[in-house]
C-alpha cells in the first residue's frame, strides 16, 4: 500500500463568528447604524414587490428581504473610496453601500431623516421604476443600478458577468497605491460560472484587493445548491486558488461586519483575495412577492426556521439587551420608513380613472433610446489628422506594417502611463506570437500583463479597468475567434455598459485581434470579427489597410472614451507602406473612409487585406472601378458621405470581403447600401465573400473557403456585365 501524506492548502478557510465580548462590546452608534440600514433596507424592498404586485414594476423585481444582514454588514467596514458591484439582486448591496457614504457619520433610527438619504431612496425607486429620473435615466431598472460616486460600479443582469468587472477596479486600485478595496457580491448560482473560477484564479496570482461575497442563499430560482455542486460550503472554492476564506452566518450582521473587516486587512495590507462566504436566506421567490414554499421547491418549516433568524429582529434583540433601543423605538423607525417610502412612492405614481399608474411625465423621453449608445467623440477635440496624400515632410519608404503595430503603441504608452496592454502572451516571445507587442515587457513590465489562457476574464478585468477612469486597456485576443470564450463580457458588459447605465460612462477600451485566414490554423482561428461587432451594440470598429492608416487609426482608438476593435490581418503584417519619418502621432478620424482608387462605373467597398488585392484584380483587369476603404466599419463610423458620393457617380456597387458568408460584415452593408440608396443603383448591390462554412485546415480547402482574386475578379466581371459592359478575360 503506498504511502499517503495529506495536503496542506495555501491559504486559510476558517468560519468566523462573534463572541459574547464582542456583542458586549458593539459600539452603540455603529449597531444603530446597522439596524436603521437594515430597516431602510427591508421597507424599500417590501414597497418594490407591493408596486409590482400593482403592475408598477416593468419586469423582475428580485428582493433580497431577509439577506439585509450581508450586506449592511459588509458595507459598514468600507471606506468610502472602497467600491462594490452586484448581481440581478442587489437593491440591498446597492443601498447599503450609498447610505455608508451619504450619510458617513452613521444613522441615528430616532432622528428624522435627512433630505440625501431621502433623495437617494427616491431616485433608487426610480431607477427600478425605469424613470428618468434614477440613477441611469431609466435604463437599469432593478438589475442594473450604478452610482459610481457612492462607490457602486455597476449591478449586473448576468450571473457572474459582474465579476471580472470588479477585478478590474482592484487591479487600478492597487496600482494607485490608495489602499482601497472593491466587493464583488454574487450568489450560489456564480460559483459555479467560470468566469467567476476564473477570476478567482486571476485575482490571487495578481494579488489583487478583491473580496468575492458569497450570499449563499441555498437557490437558484428553485434548484437548490445540493443537486449542482458536491461541496456545498461554497467558501472552499478559495482553497483551490490560493485564496483566504471566511464562512459566516449572514444573518448575523456584526458576525459579517467582522468577517468584513479581516478581509479587509488582508487585502489591504497587498496579500491579495479575499473569500467570504455568508449564509443567508431569500424569504421570497427568485422574482416577486411569493415565498418558494408556493412554487414547492421549499418547504413552509424551512421558510418558518429562517425568518426565526431575521437578521433585524437578531440585532433589535442584541441592541435591546445591551439598553440601547427599546421596542417602542425598534417599530417607531420601521413606521418612519414606511412613511418615508409612502411618500417617495406617492411623488412617483398617481391614480387614473381609478387605476394607479406611473405619473407620465416622468418616463423618459422616446427619442431618448439610442442616446449614449456610443459618446459624441467630443474627447477627439485637439487631435492632429493627417491622411497620407497631405504628408508634407519627409517619409520613411517601405516600412513594416508590423513593426508600426509596436512601435505605435511603445510612443503612446511612452506618452500615457494609463495605457495597459494585456493578453496572452504579450511580454513574452518577443512580443507575442506575432511580435505586434515588441519591447513593451522591456520598458513597461508593469503595464505589459501576461495574462492566464481565460479570455472571459481577463477582458472583464480590462472592462473594469476602463470604467474606473484612471486606466486605458489594450487587450490582445490572440485570435478573433477567442471573442466567443469572452462573449458575455465583450458584447452584454463592454458593448452594453455606456447605454446601460444611461449613457454618461465612459468604456475606453482597445481590443486588437488579426484576422489568421489563410495561416493553416482551422475552423476555430480563422475568422473576420466585423460582421459579429458591427452588428453588437456600442463598438466602434477600424479596419486599418496600411502602415500609416493603422497610426492614424490606432492613435484615435486610444483617444476615443468608447470601445474600439481594431482588426489587423496576417497578410498585412509583412507588407510595407511609406509613413510620415519620425511621427507616430497623428491621427485618423474614425469615420472617414478613404478613395484607393478612383473610377466612373463601378463602386468597390472594402477592407482590410481585400484593398490592396483588389486594387490589383482591378487593374489587371482595366476596369474602370472606384475602390474605397471603408477604415471604419461601425454603423457610427461608416463614411456615407463618401460611400453616397461615390455610389451616385457610379451606380453600381460591389462589396469584397474575404471571410465567411454566415458572419459577413457585407450583408449589414447591403442592406444600408440598399435601403439609403435605392434610387442611385442600376442594379442590386453585388457581394464577394467566402463560403458558407469556416476555414478548414487542409490548404486546398482554406483557400476555396475564402475570397480570392478569382471570386474578386468574377464579381467585378458581373457587376460590369449588368451594365453591357463585358470584361475581357
């Protein structure tokens, strides 16, 4: 039998609970405080689920009656420059860190309240309300609820999707040197997403200031945590990264309020991680005013057995037995809450023929739906354009393409220590696999991340970082086709974030990824991203086809407050172009296309490496064609004033691009083409692209799956046939 030697894991999992001396102890403002949030809290919860149950309440309403003591627990150990984000349920988390902040001195259950935490409860109800007046114009609603000043970045809609997010404000945090720490709440039903596992792994090997709160509520909807995971004491997950962690009863608010402060210290003092896992207990259905027990997936005993443990009613009765509050004051204060939010909601809502309804002029205005999808580009006042027919000064011939991919991006990282390129593989191989990131481990080890192999994390961490203001991510995907391990945080976080929350914050994020077609690397590496980008909500997209756009290009992208997807492509790489000598910093508007070569009957759009092999086909084969690179390809950046200019001298139009038909940016470009310009076209719009299916691995196969000069050259021939016009050959 061999020899068996039990493990010891890295860092400590421990359940921590309050000792009568430290009940004895509770200072009596700081337990008031607590109790007066929590009664806030449970009131403001209980007349959202009444107004839903009135049909007041456009879509869920997920209340967090009965978790109240996680979260006032937690955020009374921030500080307000500490931040937090959340999940679908997190009015409380939400309040809880706003009324720390507005109200710093603590709250007094036997004072009236104050006109801000008046404001802040009205504006909250709104927001959930999806009036114009909350904290995104309207536009979160009950799940997502941001208030950057107070410290709350944002709750999330997604299961986990939050997360990464928060490791992002962290990692900026640490960098900063203040000494702040962020909390990220999900529950149950996250520790099993990975990108939670991932971040956990992310966030130990960077020692980032991040505290994982677990509100271990024991169901999802109505799934219970047994049937889906062997190991039901959800804090254990920190073992498997490295992380400390805490168990607590969060019903017990100063237990929490303790366990808070021990997370605290180990982060603060840079030792990384935190876990802390706290039992709690939804007293109602995953969404609205019944308990599970009428769904029959609990019991009405254990539903009884847990609202025994009320985290309000444990703490009255501890602040009762201490002789600080009587139970004349405890129900005095949820009367004056009551009253409170009667008020609020009377401002809000009025009765209409009998019926109550949301007062109309509060609704936001409709032309209001698309605002903030993207920002005005207001942030590109200043910037220096410079097309390369208008270089006056000296010119560097025949430089590689991608060497400027690196030298452009070392002189704006010289220039501006918020920029932080990250990714995998970057700081090593030379700069990385293609050399695109070259010296930047060597001049900036700091700010040049090599990252796991977890793309959903690590492009979240980046969304966290560019929300927090103080960094500019460039995120590397190795190959575009990574996009969909990262789905959730580059179209539902990043895409999404500005318009969500009401169309004021800003997400400055670069992403580049080249397109591989053509290198042998399959299915699964191959692909164009535009058409997948350009039809997501809020990227801006730039497809630079020479030395010089792609300085132009890339320095406005790292300008622009919005995300920007930069596309470059491996036949791109080697090529070389003339650029302005010794100026890496002029830039391109996003926006502009720009005429390769100018014609009489025929308009071609495209792209990327489709504009130099087009322009070879078309003039091997003399037709008289007018070929434009779009540059930017976004619904936003498409250049329609040189598109229809073009398109009403010619009245034909071709669109070539290289990559698959089923994720084709052209067909979104015929349909504009069309719908804009139906007058001015003789015929159809007419498309070149590659087949339906992905490049395989097999040489002959690939080349058949993307276009080629010869699909090029047939495409021109039959947009030239339909106008009599034969081409020769």
């Amino acid at each position: 039998m061999p020899d068996f030697t039990d493990l010891t894991p890295l860092a400590p999992w421990r359940e921590i609970k309050a000792t009568e001396a430290e009940r004895a102890a509770l200072d009596p403002k700081t337990g008031l405080t607590m109790l007066t949030q929590m009664s806030l809290i449970r009131v403001f919860e209980e007349k959202v689920l009444e107004l839903a149950a009135q049909g007041l309440v456009h879509g869920p309403a997920h209340s967090a009656i009965g978790q109240e003591g996680g979260a006032v627990g937690s955020a009374l150990a921030l500080r307000p420059g500490d931040q937090v984000n959340g999940s679908h349920r997190a009015h409380h988390q939400f309040l809880a860190k706003a009324l720390s902040y507005v109200a710093q001195q603590g709250l007094d259950p036997a004072e009236p309240f104050a006109a801000d935490i008046r404001a802040l409860s009205k504006r909250t109800l709104a927001e959930i309300l999806g009036l114009a007046q909350g904290f995104c114009k309207g536009r979160g609603g009950s799940m997502h609820l941001r208030w950057q000043e107070s410290g709350n970045l944002g709750t999330n809609a997604i299961v986990g999707g939050g997360v990464p997010m928060a490791a992002g404000a962290a990692w900026a945090h640490l960098r900063a040197g203040t000494g702040n720490v962020v909390y990220t709440y999900f529950g149950d039903g996250a520790t099993n997403i990975g990108s939670v596992l991932e971040t956990m792994n992310l966030a130990a090997a960077w020692k980032l200031p991040l505290c994982f709160f677990i509100e271990n509520n024991r169901y999802a909807v109505s799934t219970n945590v047994g049937e889906v995971t062997a190991e039901t004491r959800l804090s254990a997950r920190g073992l498997g990264f490295g992380i400390p962690a805490f168990r607590v009863d969060g019903m017990d608010a100063l237990s929490v309020r303790l366990a808070s402060e021990e997370a605290n210290a180990i982060m603060r003092a840079g030792d990384g991680p935190v876990i802390i896992e706290a039992d709690v207990y939804r007293y109602f259905h995953q969404n609205g005013a019944l308990p599970g027990s009428a769904f029959g997936y609990r019991s009405k005993e254990e539903e009884a057995d847990w609202r025994a443990r009320d985290p309000i009613d444990a703490l009255a009765r501890l602040l009762g037995e201490r002789q600080i509050i009587g139970a004349e004051a405890v129900a005095a204060l949820r009367l004056r809450c009551q009253q409170m939010m009667d008020e609020i909601a009377s401002e809000l809502i009025e009765t209409h023929e009998g019926k109550k309804r949301i007062v109309p002029a509060l609704w936001p205005e409709e032309s209001f739906v698309d605002y903030g999808l993207r920002g005005d580009l207001s942030e590109m006042a200043g910037a220096r354009y410079l097309e390369a027919d208008a270089v006056a000064g000296p010119v560097a011939e025949n430089v590689k393409f991608i060497d400027i991919v690196a030298d452009v991006m070392e002189r704006r990282m010289a220039g501006d220590d918020r920029i932080v390129v990250m990714g995998e593989d970057v700081h090593r191989l030379k700069g990385g696999t293609n050399g695109a990131t070259r010296g930047l481990s060597q001049a900036y080890p700091d700010r040049c991340l090599g990252t796991p192999i977890a793309e959903n994390a690590f492009t979240g961490v980046a969304a966290g970082m560019a929300a927090d203001g103080r960094v500019r991510p460039v995120v590397e995907f190795m190959y575009p086709d990574f996009m969909w391990v990262a789905a959730d945080q580059v179209f539902n976080q990043i895409g999404k974030f500005r318009h969500m929350f009401g169309g004021e914050s800003p997400m400055p994020l670069v992403l580049r990824t080249k397109v591989a077609m053509g290198t042998g690397y399959g299915s699964q590496h191959s692909m164009d991203p535009a058409g997948i980008f350009a039809t997501s909500p809020g990227w801006r997209i730039v497809a630079p086809s020479t030395p010089h756009d792609y300085i132009g290009l890339m320095n406005a992208a790292l300008r622009c407050d919005d995300p920007v997807l930069v596309i470059e492509h491996v036949d791109l790489y080697n090529s070389r172009g003339p650029v302005p000598a010794g100026d890496l910093d002029y830039c391109i508007p996003l926006g502009k296309a720009r005429v390769v070569r100018e014609g009489a009957r025929l308009t071609v759009l495209t792209y990327l490496a489709m504009v130099g092999k087009t322009r070879q086909v078309v003039e091997e084969m003399g037709i008289d064609a007018e070929i434009v690179d779009l540059r930017s390809l976004d619904r936003a950046g498409l250049d329609w004033e040189t598109i229809e200019a073009s398109v009403r001298k010619t009245n034909n139009v071709l669109i070539v691009e290289q990559g698959a038909l089923g994720t084709s940016y052209g067909g979104m470009l015929a349909d504009e083409v069309q719908r804009r310009l139906f007058d001015d076209l003789d015929q159809p719009v007419l498309r070149v692209t590659g087949g339906e299916a992905s490049p395989s691995i097999s040489k002959a196969l690939e080349a058949a799956a993307c276009a080629r000069a010869g699909d090029v050259a047939a495409g021109l021939r039959a947009a030239m046939a339909a106008q009599g016009l034969p081409v020769a050959g």
